[in-house]
C-alpha cells in the first residue's frame, strides 16, 4: 500500500470519545509522595503517573474526601 500525496478528511467525524481524553496538567507533589507512588508503581507494573490518576478516580468513584487536620502556626 502507498502513501497518497493527498487525503480527504471534509467527510471525516470528530473523535467521539474525544471529551474523555486525559488532559495534561502542573502538578505539584512532594518528593515522598512521588517516592511512594514509583515504589508501588514498580511492584504493580504500572507507570506512577498512572497509578496515581487511578488512585484518584477511586476516590472520586467512592466519593472519598481527604481527612485534613490543619493547625495554626505558634
């Protein structure tokens, strides 16, 4: 098979599962957070950045809130 010149796309349809793509974002995290999640990225076989987004999805699944315990400084 080769490769056209050209090619017509007037006719093509948008990717309908477009909405559901990941989308890149900064974050920040400390370094024993990002430490943690490549320990357990490497025991699992799963790259950490994706580890970490499907912890998150299961929190947002189970509707899971963080516990935070903020103190004012003396």
């Amino acid at each position: 098979m080769t490769m056209r010149k050209e090619y017509d796309f007037s006719a093509a349809r948008k990717n309908p599962y477009a909405a559901r793509l990941k989308k890149q974002i900064t974050i920040r995290l400390d370094q024993d957070a990002i430490d943690y999640f490549k320990a357990v990225s490497s025991e699992v076989g799963i790259p950490y950045q994706s580890l970490i987004n499907l912890y998150l999805r299961d929190c947002v699944t189970a509707r899971r809130r963080p516990r935070l315990n903020w103190r004012a400084a003396a």
